[in-house]
C-alpha cells in the first residue's frame, strides 16, 4: 500500500474512533470539565475536614482490618484506667489535680513488677504559669512523694514518660509550663510528650515544631523512641513527622483474653500479688490515665473519651493504639500524595466520561460505574497491602458518584428536552 493510502487509513480510523466524543460536543466536555474540577474540590474538602467522621472512621476501620490476618490484641503496652473505684474511693476523694501520692504508690508498685516504661496521661500543670515551680502548700507533700517515686524508677534503669500539651494552636508552638519543668535535669529518665490529638484521629500524633525550632515529640512517639528506637527513627524521618495512618484496637481487642489482661485499675494494682503483676506487665509499655464518670460514681459520661476508627476510646487507650501501630512494621501506613489521588480520580472520571460517550447500551455504562466502583476497592486494597500506602477511597468513590450523578442527569435533561423539541414539531406538522 502506498503512503497516501496508509495515511487515509490511519485518518479513517481516527475519524471513527474519535467520532463518539466529537460528536458529544465542546458544551458537553466544557461541563465534564467543571464537573471533575467540582468533584475534587469536594473531594479536597472532604480529606481535611471533620464531616462525616463517624461513616469515614468505620470505613478506614473495615479497611484497614481487612488486610490483617490473625488475632488482634495490645502486643506491647498495658493500661491502669483509673476508674470510679479509684476517683471516687476516700484515698482519691474526687480531686483534680489527682493525689500525687496516690501515683507515686502506683508508680513504685509498677517499678517493682519491672516495668521498664511507665508513661502519665495525668496533667502536671503549674497553677502559676508565670512561676512552673509553684504549686499549693497542701500538694507539695504529694509533689515531692510522686518525684522521689519518679528518681526510684531513674536509679532502677527505667524510663518515665510525662504528658504536656501547647499554650496554642497555630505553630510554632510552645509547652503549658508544667511543675516538673525545673526537676528535668535531675530526673534523666523522664522523657515528656504532648497529648494532642490530630483532627483526623485516623492519623498517629507526630512530632510538631516549637517556638524554638526544637521538635517535641508526641506522646506516643516518646514512648516508641525508649522501647523501639529504629521504629521511631524510620517514623519521624520523612516531611511528615511521624503523623501517619495507624492500625487501631478496639475495646473488644483489649480485653481479657486467654487468662492474659491488658486493662487494670488503680484498685487492682495496688492488690494484686507482686509476681502475678510481674507476668502481666513486665514486658509492657504502661500508660497510666482516667476513665471514671464525670459527675458522681457511675453517673455522668465518661472523662477523657474520643471518637476514633475503634469506636469510642479513652485518650490512653489511643495513645496505646498509636504505639502498638508504631512499633508493628504493618500497622502504619504513608498517606498517598495529593497529586497521585488526584490523577487517579481524574483518571477514574475520564474513563467513565469516554465510556457515557458511546453508543452503547445503558447498562454497559451502569457496569462502567460499578466497575469503577470496585476498581477503587482493589486498588486501595493492594496499595495498602503491598506497598503500605493509604488512598482514601471515599474521596475518589464521592467523584465517581457525583460525577455519574450529574452525567446521568444532564443526559436526562438533554433526552426530555430533545422529546419536547420533537413533540412540539410533531403538532406543529399536524397544525398545518
């Protein structure tokens, strides 16, 4: 065949293969344009708000358990939730700040079981934030017990970590002054975190920037650097610092099982036989924090409660969440960038436009949907199972949706209109 020919071939089947989305019309691509620019705004919006939160949670829940095998439980760290036996017993009495004596006794029953880290989800705060080293006559007892517990556990080898939280919320950021702040040096031990909580709970609390360009780590992280220091390296390394997907455990997952506890109380601590704490605890990572009812005993909601992907949780219980994904190599995972989201949204709708574009039966387009719909599923799965990374596929199934939503309506306008059109041209014909 001659070149001419093989050039009016090629321009054939061009002509043929391009004839579908040509014969849409530029009108009809200037609105599929608008409509995926509208989608992934919504899209955006959706990644960095908190709507919806309850439905995502579950979602990112029944994700994430699906690519796990095996049993699910608190492999590295132990809670003492103190509860209403502890708050509303006559040796608490109900107060805030909590007795200091009262933890030093826990702390030292922990040190003696041969718990290596014991971390406090209490607040340690200076009433006097212009002067951290004041607190009330009637507490510095407690202060001075609940430190000279604190340098036991530093003479023992062990670790202690304290919680601090930021005096705003826009970086750079600075520490609530805290009663322990002039103890730290002679307390080499103690290492602090801040208990913040992301918005997106979704994520592990990461390292965040102070006002004097020092880096503090969060809670979790501070735990993570005593007890797995090469984890915690590989976490805080890239641009993210740390705020990375997790696996989350639920209440269910830390309950007792197979004659192995997770969750003790204040009360259970101080009585229970020193071997017995040994075996449950030793090799645990302890957090300390509080769970009673907020009114009375048993009346009121319960202190210090999160809605998170495990259901609702106790701060230390998420703080146990974030440290157990931490130091599991297949429990945290990298959020997918922004632009690979979006090309694979944008790819997704476009495959879906070329396809609305044929002449080609309903149902063909309806299976186009469906199989997007899918595709999305899988791919999320893989990118999670294999390469360890997270795609929020509700973003991309809410483009999907809306833009086969708006499609399928404008076409129905397009045919009810074109109907009208031939009807109205039909009774004008009969008028004459």
């Amino acid at each position: 065949m001659e070149p001419a020919g093989i050039w009016k071939t090629l321009l054939s089947v061009c002509h043929k293969a391009t004839r579908p989305v040509v014969r849409k019309g530029w009108l009809h691509w200037l609105r599929f344009a608008l409509l995926l620019a509208a989608g992934s705004y919504v899209g955006h919006v959706l990644s960095e708000s908190d709507r919806f939160t309850d439905w995502r949670y579950e979602l990112y829940q029944w994700q994430v358990r699906w690519q796990r095998r095996g049993p699910v439980y608190p492999k590295y760290t132990a809670l003492v939730l103190l509860n209403d036996d502890d708050y509303w017993s006559e040796e608490y009495q109900a107060r805030a700040p909590l007795k200091r004596d009262k933890l030093a006794a826990l702390l030292d029953k922990l040190n003696a079981a041969g718990v290596n880290t014991v971390a406090f989800d209490v607040f340690l705060e200076s009433p006097r934030p212009e002067n951290p080293n004041y607190d009330f006559p009637d507490y510095r007892a407690e202060d001075e017990a609940f430190f000279a517990s604190v340098k036991r556990m530093c003479d023992a080898g062990r670790h202690v970590v304290l919680a601090t939280e930021y005096t705003d919320v826009e970086e750079p950021r600075g520490e609530k002054p805290s009663i322990y702040f002039s103890r730290l040096p002679a307390l080499p031990c103690v290492s602090r975190g801040h208990i913040d909580f992301p918005t997106d709970m979704r994520k592990i609390p990461g390292m965040m920037k102070m006002q004097d360009g020092s880096y503090l780590d969060s809670f979790s992280l501070a735990m993570t650097k005593i007890a797995d220091p090469i984890a915690y390296e590989s976490l805080v390394k890239d641009e993210d610092k740390g705020y990375r997907f997790g696996q989350f455990l639920t209440r269910k997952d830390f309950s007792t099982r197979d004659g192995r506890q997770f969750i003790f109380n204040g009360v259970s601590v101080e009585h229970m036989d020193l071997n017995r704490l040994r075996q449950a605890v030793a090799d645990k990572t302890v957090i300390v924090g509080g769970n009673w009812h907020s009114k009375s005993y048993g009346v009121g909601d319960e202190v210090d409660v999160w809605a998170s992907p495990g259901g609702d949780e106790s701060g230390a219980m998420l703080h146990a969440n974030y440290v157990e994904a931490m130091r599991d190599p297949d429990s945290t995972f990298t959020p997918i960038s922004d632009r690979a989201a979006e090309l694979i949204e944008w790819s997704l709708a476009f495959a879906l436009a070329l396809l609305g574009s044929l002449e080609v039966h309903a149902g063909w387009k309806w299976g186009g949907f469906v199989l997007s719909c899918v595709f999305s599923v899988v791919l999320c799965y893989v990118l999670l199972q294999n390469l360890g990374f997270f795609l929020d596929f509700a973003v991309p199934m809410v483009v999907i949706v809306l833009h086969t939503m708006a499609e399928e309506v404008l076409e129905m306008r397009r045919e009810l209109h074109h109907a009208k059109h031939l009807l109205q041209k039909e009774k004008a014909h009969e008028t004459r």
